[in-house]
C-alpha cells in the first residue's frame, strides 16, 4: 500500500491545491494539522456530509468530552466542529498505523468499511461497531465477488446496525455478525417548519427542489388534474435560486393562459394564489407542513433525486420520478411514494389523492445503538 501512495504522490499534490479538497488532502495524505485524537474516547466515524449530520442524537446522548469525530471530506468535517470538540480527517490507511491511539470504542456510519480502521482500533482495545449498515443491489454483487476481502473485515466488528432485514440477511451471508435491525438513523431528526403558516383552503400540491425541465411537465400536469379539482393549489419551489427568475417567466405565462392568478412569494408572503412561486431559501420544509401531495423533484430529470424524508412528519402524500439513483437508501427505508413520468403525472396525482400518507418501513430505533455502546464503556 505504501507503493501506492507513493506512485499517486504526484496527483495527490495535484488534487491538494483545488478548492474541494484544500483541507482534506493535507489532513488526511501527509497528517497536517491532524494529530491523533484523545485517547479513551467513544471514536465515531463518518464520511460526508449527511452521515456525521445524522450521528448528532448518538454524540449528544454521550457529551463532548466523551466522544471524538473523525470524518473524510471537508463537508463533513465543518459538520463535524458543530457536534464534537476533537475532530480530525481520517487518515489514508497506511498512516492510520501510528495515528490511532487506544479509544473505548470505534462506531463507524454506513459504509466505511475500511479493513485497517477496524483492525487497529480493536487490536488496540476498542470495541467496534458499524451503523446504519446498508447493502445495495448494486454492492451487493460487487461485495460477494470479493466475499472472501469482507469476511475479513467484519471478523473485527463486535456488532452492526442495520438498517432493514435485507440489509440484515446480506451483512450475514458476508460474515457479520450480532446484527440487529435498528432502521435508517438518518431519520432520527425529522425536519421540523421554522414558520408555521395557515393553510390555504383546497388541496395544495407542492413542486418541491424542481429543476431545469421538470416545472413545465409538472404544471401542465396540475392545470389539467386541477379541472376535476377547481380548488387545488400549486406551490412551486425550485431547487436553484439562481432559476427562481426563469420559472417565474414560464408559470406566470401558463396562469394567464388558464386564467389562474399566479403570485411570487417574495413580493406577496402569500399562498392565496391558484400557482404561487417560492422564489426564496429555507421554506421548503415550511410549505410540506401546509402540503397534502408533495411532487419531489430532481427525479423527472436524469438528476438523482432529492430526500423523501422530509415529507415524513407532515403527513403528505409523496410522488416522485424514476431517476432516483442518489437516494435509492431514502426510498428503500419509506413506503407508500408513488411513481411516475411527466407524461402520466395527472394520474399519479389522483392516486396520491387517494392514497396513505408516505410512513416508514422500519421504525427508528436508536436504544440498540445506545445501549450497545454503554454496555462497553
């Protein structure tokens, strides 16, 4: 491995001087500014952004001084200074020989099963946990090619975390053991509305993180739906501000031509419009609170798609596009989304009228977590 590192030195300088990885690079490729962390501690660890953000129920219920937070991005790291008090980049894994320092436990999140992480924390007396374990489709074929790599791996994890018995049956047929079916910890703080506004009379439908090609199809959807429901409303919210200017040409055009009185709610703060754009940041959660159907964008577009959870406490009925390669593990842990192209959006939006609001399959359960932790510290 050390070979490695020195065949790439070259890149990794190269990769050192972009904004990106400014930080992470110097931390993690040559330890700078990145002493080892306190020793004794209850050691978590996570990659980016969303994954330390969802480890802040499991750092608070221990305290500052009792825990430490390593993470691989720069993302995730300013995250990481919001929760914890000693926190370093993980370093590339050859370094990690003489970096790490004898901790009380080693909780890693999701996916970082990196072989010498567990092998050196447990070997210098921490006992070692994975959380919110997940397997994709996807990994799945690619892990078991190499089944052999992560038996290996998980003979020096004490415990795991899963987040669905699919998860739970295929981090077994890998070798894992003590696992327990907990749901996606990432759902352990649901969104909460900064504002509480009155909710317009009728049905109101809400086009949430749209993008480029999406509110066109989704509007004329609504228009045509709206015939059989001369009450409903239509909160748009796109994804990008820098669009807000754009989308409110096209909605403003497509009300007149219906006779449908369009507002944008930075001139007015109301939602008594027939389409109302939401062309300022931070409202999105506000508006599911108010919501009965919310149309999640960024899956109509070859763009990934964008968090289901969110719409979780409020109730909604949830209807998404296909192309929700980026949040495929979002999807899996919620049921009851309905889905759809543009072309049939007017049928979707009939049957979420009628459907259950969108729920968890798995209840969220941190108690195993916890209690698996204090058991060994």
């Amino acid at each position: 491995m050390w070979g490695i590192y020195l065949v790439f030195l070259p890149l990794i300088l190269l990769f050192s001087f972009k904004k990106k990885y400014r930080e992470s690079i110097p931390a993690r490729f040559f330890l700078w500014r990145n002493p080892p962390l306190p020793e004794n501690r209850i050691w978590f660890h996570a990659c980016s952004f969303g994954e330390t953000r969802a480890l802040k129920p499991l750092i608070e219920a221990f305290g500052e001084e009792e825990t430490a937070l390593t993470t691989t991005t720069q993302t995730g790291y300013s995250e990481a200074k919001k929760l914890a008090k000693a926190v370093r980049y993980l370093p590339f894994e050859p370094l990690l020989w003489f970096w790490i320092k004898p901790q009380k436990a080693l909780v890693v999140m999701e996916a970082e099963l990196w072989y010498l992480l567990f092998y050196l924390a447990k070997r210098r007396g921490a006992k070692t946990f994975l959380i919110n374990a997940r397997i994709s489709d996807r990994s799945y074929r690619n892990y078991r090619r190499i089944g052999w790599f992560y038996r290996k791996i998980f003979s020096q994890i004490d415990a795991v975390y899963a987040q669905s018995e699919k998860d739970k049956v295929r981090l077994e047929e890998l070798g894992a053991v003590n696992v327990q079916v907990t749901g996606n910890i990432k759902l352990a703080q649901p969104a909460k509305p900064t504002k509480l506004y009155p909710k317009p009379a009728g049905i109101v439908v809400t086009a949430a993180s749209t993008h480029e090609g999406e509110e066109e199809g989704i509007v004329k959807a609504f228009i045509a739906w709206r015939e059989r429901h001369p009450d409903a409303k239509l909160i748009v919210v796109p994804r990008h501000p820098e669009r807000f200017d754009r989308v409110a040409v096209m909605l403003e055009k497509a009300s007149s031509q219906h006779g449908l009185r369009f507002g944008r709610w930075s001139e007015t703060a109301s939602l008594e419009y027939d389409i109302v754009l939401v062309d300022v940041m931070g409202e999105l959660v506000n508006m599911y609170a108010i919501s009965d159907i919310v149309v999640l964008g960024g899956a109509f577009a070859p763009v990934g798609g964008h968090n289901p959870a969110e719409v979780l406490p409020f109730g909604c009925r949830l209807v998404s596009g296909y192309e929700i390669f980026n949040q495929q593990a979002m999807f899996s842990a919620v049921e009851g989304a309905i889905f759809s192209d543009l072309d049939d959006l007017t049928k979707a939006l009939d049957a979420a009228l009628a459907a259950e609001p969108l729920r968890l399959k798995t209840p969220l359960s941190l108690e195993p977590v916890l209690k698996g932790i204090r058991d060994v510290v």
